[in-house]
C-alpha cells in the first residue's frame, strides 16, 4: 500500500519549485511528514522537479502511490 495523494500533496504545499529530491525531502519534513514518506521522496530517481505534478508522477512510477 503507498501514500495516500492527499497526504503526498500536503506534505509538499507551499514548497518553492523547482527543486531536488533532497530539498522536497527536507521541505516535507518540516511540514510533518512520516520519516518514510521522507526517505521515499529523497530517494526519487530524478535530479531535480519543476512542480508538484512532477512529483507525483515520479512517485507513481515508484509504485509508492496508493489508496487512503
């Protein structure tokens, strides 16, 4: 089972793009995210996302989208 969009979408409100996984790791982070969702973003294989579209589809890629 992955992430629920919603919290996904939460986690990254607000983060200035485009940016790395690094950056969005740390900006989901700050903004509470589980130290899972943390570690699934910062291991993104892609060097830099130039909005959250990006993001999610790349996540989706991962298999680490899912239901609620």
């Amino acid at each position: 089972m992955g992430y629920d969009v919603t919290q996904v979408q939460k986690s990254l409100g607000g983060f200035s793009y485009p940016g790395s996984p690094e950056q969005l790791a740390d900006h989901a982070k700050e903004k509470g995210a589980d130290d899972q969702l943390v570690e699934t973003i910062r291991g993104l294989d892609k060097e830099q996302f130039d909005g959250p579209n990006a993001v999610m589809e790349q996540l989706s890629k991962a298999g680490a989208l899912g239901g609620s």
